[in-house]
C-alpha cells in the first residue's frame, strides 16, 4: 500500500521493518558490519534491507531525496577501503508494467 500509495518514507520504514524481523528470526542475516552500513545512511534514507539471495551481499537503501542518494553515496564511501561494493542507482516506476516494441 505505501508503494502504490507513493508513501516512499513509509515504504523505506517498511523495509527497515522487515530487516529487523529477519534480525529477530536469525541473526544470520546480518552483521554488526552491514548494521553500521545502515547506520551510516539512516540521516539521508528513510529504511532499507538486505536482499538478495543471501549469498552474495546486497543492500538496498532508500535514500529521501536524489540530493539524499548521493550523501549516502559519500558515506558509504568510506566503508569501501577494501574494494567492498558497488552503487546502483534505481527508482520506482509508478506507471506499472508495460509493452515497449
């Protein structure tokens, strides 16, 4: 309802929501490493959550704002020293699914 709604702060207190459930069931899902990733970007982004297939790493974050996005760029930054990560840049398309010929 808060994606379709275009509640995007809501939809990232969402995924927040859901990373600390997983946290809950197993603390496998993430580490104190990922924790201060998140912490790291909690200024600039309304929520975020790991996805994936729990393999290889990945972190979603929702940045509030473009200007916000690259903040969290920047202080994420920092905690790639050791060539950890890579930046995708993505949005949410609000017009749903359709044919492109």
């Amino acid at each position: 309802e808060a994606l379709l709604g275009g509640d995007f702060d809501r939809f990232g207190a969402l995924l927040t929501r859901t990373r600390m459930l997983y946290r809950l069931m197993c603390e496998g899902t993430t580490s104190e490493f990922i924790e201060s990733l998140f912490a790291a970007a909690a200024p600039y982004s309304s929520g975020g959550k790991c996805v994936g297939a729990g393999g290889g790493g990945f972190v979603m974050i929702m940045a509030r704002s473009t200007r916000d996005a690259e903040r969290v760029r920047e202080r994420l930054k920092e905690y790639s020293w050791r060539g950890l990560g890579e930046f995708y840049d993505f949005a949410i398309d609000t017009r749903g699914l359709r044919e492109i010929l």
